[in-house]
C-alpha cells in the first residue's frame, strides 16, 4: 500500500514528556538486573546479562495484552481499540493493545477484563453480560535475548448497542493514555499510518495486524472468517450451494462498509429495480461473495468480470445480526438483465436460491442449483446479484414454480409469499463481448 493510500489518523498529544537523564541502575522498584552463569550446548560455561521483573504472579505470567473485538450493531464491521502513549525507554510515542500488568489472586481473564475497563472504558456496570472472553492464549515473550518478561494475549469480544456512546478510560493518576478505535480489517494500514508520523508501533500489535493482513492475501477474501463462537447467532456463516456452511479460523470481517454498499447499489440502479424493490432499502448485513477463480477471489460491490471466472459455485458469506439464535436466511442470486438491461424481457433470471442457511451450523436446503452466468453476446453489461433475506423459522421457502423455470422469477412474489425480509445484497457485472 503506497503511503498515499494510507488512512488519515490524528497524531498524539505528547504534551510535556520527554527524557531528562539516562543512567545505569543496579535495581529498581519494578525491575531487576541479572547476571546469569550457564553452559551452553557445547558444554562451554557463559554468562549472560538479563533484565526481570519483580512482579510475576503466581501463574508464571507477567502481564496481558488485550484484543477486544468491538461488534457493532446492524452488522457494522467490527472494530479494535488500540492506544498511544509515550514510552520513556523507546524515547517516544508507541501504539499498542490495551494491556497491564497481573494483579495478585488475578487469573489472566480477569486482568484482561479490568485492563480493558481501565485503559478504555469498555466493562463495569454498563456493559455486564455483554463482553465474552475468546481465548486466552498461551505465555509468550517478546525478547527472550533481553528479558524474562512474559504475557498472554486475552481476546474479548464486546457487543455494543446502537447509538452508544464511547466510554471514558479509568486511568490512574499520572497515566496518559489515547484510545483510537479502529477497524479490523484496516488496522494494518492504520499502525502504517502512525509509523509515518514518526510513531513506533509494539511488535505484539504489528504481528497481529500482519497476520489478519496476512489471511486476506491467503484467501483472496477480506470477508471469510471469524474468530467468535461459530455456535453464537452473530458467528459469521459461509455458505455454499448445497454444500455445508463453514467457519474460518482467522479474524477477517468485511473491508466494504453498508453505506458503501448501498450507494454502490443504487448507482447500479438496483434501488427500485425488478430485484430490490424498495428505493430505500437498507442493508443490514455486509454481504460477501467469493469464486475460486485467482481471478476474481472476493466480489467487490460493482467490479466487473471476465463470465468464464464466474462459471464455478461461489462462497457466500454475512454477518448474521445479534440477538437471533433461531434466525434463518435464504440466499439467491439473480439477473435483472436478461436476455439485456434495455429488453430485460426474461429477466430476473435466478441463478441459485439456498434456504434454511443457519450461519456457523448446518448446510441450506437447495431450492435451485448455482448456474453461472451465460449473458447472450453484445447485451452488454449484465447485473449479477446476491440477495440475502431473513425467512420464517418455522417453514422452508417455495419456489412457487418448477426449479429447472428460471427465466421471469418473480423476486418481490417470492419474497411477499414466503415472509421473506431483505437483509443484505451485492452484486458485479459480467459481459459476454
């Protein structure tokens, strides 16, 4: 990514602080110097200089960092906090995961709960039942070659509520903290912003940050996975046709936003068409759609491709809404356009339609099977599109026609006969030239 592409980020207010004098100490309130006799692995007798801390719990761990998840209502991407704060031994302003030291009776969750609430505000009273620990991962270090110091990376998961206010840090007297929130799927262009200003970025977060980044380039897909409980109502569902969902193992939520996937809608023209009635439909769901083809990889909003990379069954994938533990979705894909989009006499023609798709549980009921698009020659540019809806609990869709009748499907009908309630949608454009 060239620095011009960077996100803007607001630099942090150093105020007073800075280095008055630097000098060697045997011993201190925190830390403690060692002298360490050993024999190495040929049996030669060293000795190796250490610093250590005084405060180790009796678990063995030092510390916790934290990565708290921050689930938005209305299926809004996820965010992450992180923090800015000078560090007096790198002589400048370092961005981290909120983290602190064990305090003693502490279990790891427990630290990663109150360092939380401390450093971002995010627990106490206000939020009771709504943070869920993730993992606890296990003791790792970060410079075997200097220290002994150790830590576990404590992963939260936060509901928020519509409308709710960020909260306040509880910092201690003296401890001067800045909370930037930061989306998931964009905090690796985020810690390239801050390094730009001069900022050094702690290496627990920058492989953090690199590894998500690392999965999007692995999977050609910004919007496969999920970290939470694949059994929880908002667990991200993938799903293929006639085939069983499946649950990512990696954290990588969708990098295209709902506001920028209605105005991509409606720029199209799909707002008030023959496959989105409504003129002011809103989605509720990011909605994800993924070919094989290296070629094609995740489909985004509007971008158009060759029709032999869209032959074979995608992957769909959506956040499911919180709240719903009995919710079921069906999936269909459509073409307004058919056989043109200025005869649009056969079309919508449906493509695929899933139903009883349990994200993170069980496969859908096949209601017609995925056929790629096969726009006739010199009919321009065809609208391929992916239409996500909440359905009854109780009862599976019907088609109301023969499965092999595609031509002239009846979208709103469909939608009107079956309770069916439109939740997300995207689309691209394919073109047989």
């Amino acid at each position: 990514m060239s620095t011009s592409q960077l996100p803007h980020v607001e630099p942090y207010s150093q105020g007073k602080a800075h280095i008055r004098n630097v000098e060697p100490m045997k011993e201190g309130k925190w830390v403690e110097l060692r002298k360490v006799d050993w024999t190495d692995e040929d049996g030669k007798d060293r000795v190796w200089e250490m610093a250590a801390r005084k405060t180790t719990a009796k678990a063995g761990i030092d510390a916790v960092a934290i990565a708290a998840v921050l689930k938005q209502p209305s299926g809004q991407p996820p965010r992450i906090p992180i923090i800015l704060q000078y560090r007096p031994p790198i002589q400048n302003i370092c961005v981290e995961l909120p983290a602190g030291l064990i305090d003693e009776g502490e279990s790891p969750e427990q630290s990663g709960i109150r360092e939380l609430y401390e450093e971002t505000g995010y627990g106490g009273q206000d939020f009771e039942g709504r943070i869920k620990v993730l993992e606890v991962g296990s003791t790792i270090v970060s410079d075997p070659g200097l220290s002994a110091a150790n830590m576990s990376l404590v992963t939260l998961e936060v509901q928020l509520k519509e409308g709710e206010e960020e909260p306040k840090p509880h910092l201690d007297e003296g401890e001067h903290i800045d909370v930037r929130l930061v989306p998931v799927m964009e905090l690796y262009a985020h810690l390239q912003a801050f390094e730009k200003l001069g900022y050094t970025v702690d290496a627990r977060l920058h492989h953090y940050a690199a590894g998500i980044e690392l999965a999007k380039k692995l999977t050609g897909n910004p919007g496969r996975g999920s970290v939470f409980d694949q059994g929880s109502p908002a667990a991200e569902g993938l799903l293929r046709p006639g085939a069983t969902i499946r649950c990512a193992t990696s954290l990588t939520m969708a990098s295209v936003t709902v506001d920028q996937i209605k105005k991509a809608l409606s720029d199209a023209g799909l707002l008030g068409s023959s496959v989105i009635p409504s003129t002011s439909f809103t989605p509720k769901v990011t909605v994800h759609a993924t070919y094989p083809s290296s070629k094609v990889g995740n489909v985004q909003p509007g971008a158009t491709y060759a029709v032999s990379d869209t032959q074979d069954e995608p992957t769909v994938s959506f956040n499911a809404p919180a709240g719903q533990p009995e919710a079921k979705y069906t999936v269909v894909l459509a073409d307004p356009d058919a056989p043109s989009r200025e005869d649009p006499k056969w079309g919508p023609y449906l493509h695929f339609a899933l139903a009883d798709v349990v994200p993170g549980q069980a496969a859908g009921t096949t209601l017609v099977g995925y056929m790629g698009p096969a726009p006739p020659q010199g009919t321009g540019p065809h609208r391929y599109v992916f239409l996500v809806y909440a359905q009854p609990v109780d009862r599976t869709p019907q088609l109301g026609r023969d499965a092999e009748d595609r031509p002239k499907f009846d979208v709103a009908k469909f939608a009107k006969d079956n309770e069916l309630d439109l939740v997300g949608a995207t689309f691209y454009y394919a073109e047989n030239k």
